[in-house]
C-alpha cells in the first residue's frame, strides 16, 4: 500500500471514529456538551489549519509539467489527509480534556 493511501485509511478511520462515537460525561446537560463539542470542533479545526504545511497553500503554484503536477497534487492530498488526523485527535484531545468519555455507539 502506498504512503498516501496508508494515509487516508488512517485518516477515514480517525475521522470516522470521532464523528460516529458517543460522548458521555455524568451530570452534564445537552446544552453543555453541544457547547463542549462546538468549543472542541472550532479548536480541532484551528489547530489542523495551524498544523498545515505552506505546501497547502493555494498559492503556491508549479510549471506546466504534467508529472509535476501530479506530485503537487499527490503532495496536497497527502496534507489534507495529515490534517484529518490532526483534527480528529485534538477534538478527541479536547472532549477528554473536558471530562467526557467515548462510548460505542
């Protein structure tokens, strides 16, 4: 399997287990844990965002050379999905910092 495939099985799976797992935390109500979950969200984003290499920038721009391209887009890919990881670590990160727990769904 290739690094940036590696990567993105690694990346759905983190993703995927931060979105579709529960959070409990006792003596806590639903309009705390919303704002728990959007407090950590807003800061998982921000910190991936911060994580990004200057590679992700859309500015920066390569020739019209057709391999060189793909590498670009390779490279991009590869980024994004590094920074799924970072999101979804901080926000689990985050929530555990709060005092919440996963539980299976």
């Amino acid at each position: 399997m290739t690094k940036p495939a590696l990567l993105a099985v690694l990346a759905l799976t983190l993703a995927g287990c931060s979105t579709a797992a529960q959070w409990q935390k006792p003596n806590v109500s639903e309009a705390q844990m919303s704002e728990d979950m959007r407090a950590c969200r807003g800061a998982a984003l921000s910190r991936a965002r911060d994580s990004a290499s200057p590679l992700a920038s859309p500015s920066w721009n390569t020739s019209g050379d057709m391999l060189e391209q793909d590498r670009v887009r390779d490279r991009l890919e590869t980024e994004r999905q590094r920074e799924s990881v970072v999101e979804a670590r901080s926000y689990d990160d985050c929530m555990g910092g709060h005092g919440y727990s996963r539980v299976a769904p």
